[in-house]
C-alpha cells in the first residue's frame, strides 16, 4: 500500500471513531482531527511490508480553555476506544486556513504496519 493511501487509512479509522479526520489541512473543518506521517521503517524481515509512524493532531476551535480542553477531551476518548493511545501532548497549532491564532490542540502519535498490496 502506498504511503498516501496508508495515511488515508489511519484518518478513516479515526473518523470511524467518530472524529472526522483528514490528511491535508485544508480540508480540516474544526473540530477534528489532522493525520501524517513520521517515521517511516523496514524493520519488518518481510519486502512486501512496512512499519509507519504517525502524528495525528486533535484540534478544536479557541472559544476558550474550559470548552476547548472539554472538545479535545471528548475527541481523545472517542479515539481511545479505537486504538491505543498511550500520551497526548497539549500544544497550540497554527494552520493556514484557520487564520494566525494559535488553536488548541492535543497530539499524539500511532504505529501501523502496512503491507503493500
């Protein structure tokens, strides 16, 4: 399975969770969730396989600390349910289409093994 496609596959199964997910951060309506890659390994004693690493950000919209950690909170569980997440990082993210405040943000990563069609 190609790269693009595996990507593509993480933020289905996010949104399955029932937290929208996409991949390009133009497309990401608030609240939701970004996914890409970061690490990619061959650490698989197999050709046809590989082992991918990625950051899935949770971001919601700044209407304040108490709304916004609720938001954020209540998109980690529905993913928790899902998959394992062992730790989330609070931080502020800024996206191009979302203007230049900050917004919050939980992040957090998660490895998948692919193998190639």
């Amino acid at each position: 399975m190609k790269l693009g496609a595996a990507c593509q596959q993480v933020a289905q199964m996010i949104t399955d969770a029932g937290v929208p997910a996409v991949t390009d951060e133009r497309d990401l309506n608030l609240p939701g969730a970004l996914v890409g890659p970061v690490d990619v390994s061959f650490e698989v004693l197999d050709e046809t396989s590989y082992v991918a690493t990625w950051d899935v950000w949770l971001i919601t919209i700044d209407n304040g600390a108490g709304p916004a950690l609720d938001d954020l909170g209540d998109m980690l569980a529905k993913v928790r349910a899902v998959v394992q997440v062992d730790d989330a990082r609070a931080q502020a993210v800024v996206l191009a289409n979302h203007g230049a405040d900050p917004l919050p943000a939980l992040t957090f990563t998660l490895t998948t093994q692919i193998t190639e069609d």
